[in-house]
C-alpha cells in the first residue's frame, strides 16, 4: 500500500492530512513518475536524500512517502503555497522503530506566472534499516541524526521548461549534497529534447560523488502516453565511468 490518508479543509488557506501520504521534501518528490522527463525517474540526490528507492540504505525504500500529520494551504492568492508535517520518519507500512517524530516543511513563492521557488527540509531521527558502507559508523536499529534540506525553481515557458534543485543531508557525522538541472524544449509538435546534469556526493568527507550528464528526446503520440530515447554518461568517482542508453514507453489513461 502506497499512500492511504484523509483531508479536512478547516479554511481555504488551511487543510489537514493524516495517513500515510508522500514526504513533503524536494520537488522531483512530489512530483508523478509520469511527468518526470528523465527514465530513470528522478534525480540521483532526490532519491537517495528523499528515500525513493534504496540508494541510501540506511533510510532503506520508502517511496519517498511516510506516515504522519500535515498542515497544508495557498495563501495570497496563491503566490505562496506552504505544508508542515510531523511525520513517523520510518517510511511506508512500517510502524515507528523510535520514539522521535520529523518535523518536516515545503513552501512555494510563485513571483510570476512562469516561474516557482521552492524550499524544504526534514529535521528528525531516523532509525538504520541497514548498515551503509557510506556511513560505517551507524549500526543497524540504531537511531540517529538525519537532517534535510533543498532550494529549488522552476521556469516554465511555452517552448522550454527548466527544474533546478540543490539537495543537501547531514546523517550522524555524514554530510552529503546533491544537485541536478534538468530541461525539456519543445522542439516541435509532439517532439521534445531533454537535457539533465546530475549530481550526487554521498558523502562530502570520502568525496563519493557521482555526475549523469543526460541527452534524449521524446515523442508524445497521444496524450499523456510517449516514446523516450535517452543516453547517459556517467563519470563515477568510486568507481568506473559508463554508458548507458535508455528506451521507454508510457501509456497513462
């Protein structure tokens, strides 16, 4: 079960949530897998700081969803958009392993209509689902530090959209940081170029950095369904560099 949850709007600037709904931390995160440009489904630092998958295996996979209570709203005319949750900090389907909660923030500053900025950030617990050998220090079931922050914008024209985002973790003693900018141009109708830089370093201290540069394109034969084409280079820091070449189809109804 992916996310199960309940809505009560007290105001039009204020609603609740409780249930088990997706972490309010970094854009990509918040964001379908439909409407990603890239294949492998957002960027590297997105998934490993966010816990989509389990890059990082000390947070282990939660989708990047988690159970808690939210507070959520637009507000000025919807120039600003905030959430704030506590959350169990535990992930998906799992029940709390320590007696800490998240504290977790998103807010949106819409200045023009073209363009968003954004922030976040979780300040927790977490407790090890396994060991890591990026951070050998904590054992398992062992509870520790684990703090969050992004800055990120998002530009969007009628012939180019650009996502840009800075992520940055502090587990334990272990600071990682991670940034990605991504764009899609509308070359022509149906047909879409994409271009992404992406960067990862797990952990700052042992220099375990990772940077994808991306190029494909993709073909919208019906709406909402494509055809995408992509290859990535990948220059690793730890171990050795490749190429890779991606193909996908999406079929949404």
């Amino acid at each position: 079960m992916l996310e199960v949850y309940t809505d009560y709007q007290f105001l039009p600037g204020l609603t609740a949530r409780l249930g088990q709904f997706k972490t309010m931390y970094a854009m990509e995160n918040q964001m379908s897998p439909s409407e990603i440009e890239l294949i492998n489904c957002g960027s590297q630092a997105t998934n490993y700081l966010a816990g989509v998958d389990n890059s990082d295996k000390l947070y282990g996979s939660s989708t990047g969803r988690d159970m808690g209570f939210m507070i959520f709203g637009d507000l000025f005319q919807k120039r600003l958009s905030y959430n704030l949750a506590v959350m169990n900090g535990q992930g998906i389907n799992i029940k709390d392993k320590n007696d800490n909660k998240d504290l977790v923030g998103y807010i949106t500053f819409n200045p023009a209509k073209i363009i968003s900025v954004t922030g976040s950030f979780i300040k927790g617990k977490g407790c090890a689902v396994e060991t890591s050998d990026i951070n050998p220090d904590i054992k398992k079931d062992q509870s520790y530090t684990r703090n969050r922050w992004s800055l990120g914008s998002i530009l969007k024209t009628k012939p180019l959209n650009l996502r840009a985002e800075y992520l940055a973790g502090k587990d334990g003693n272990v600071k990682s940081e991670g940034f990605y900018a991504t764009t899609n141009y509308h070359a022509c109708k149906n047909f879409d170029i994409i271009l992404s830089y992406d960067y990862l370093n797990k952990n700052k201290d042992m220099d375990y950095k990772q940077q994808n540069y991306v190029a494909g394109i993709q073909y919208w034969f019906y709406p909402k369904c494509r055809l995408q084409a992509q290859y990535t280079y990948c220059d690793n820091k730890k171990g050795e560099n490749y190429n890779r070449i991606q193909t996908q189809i999406q079929v949404r109804f």
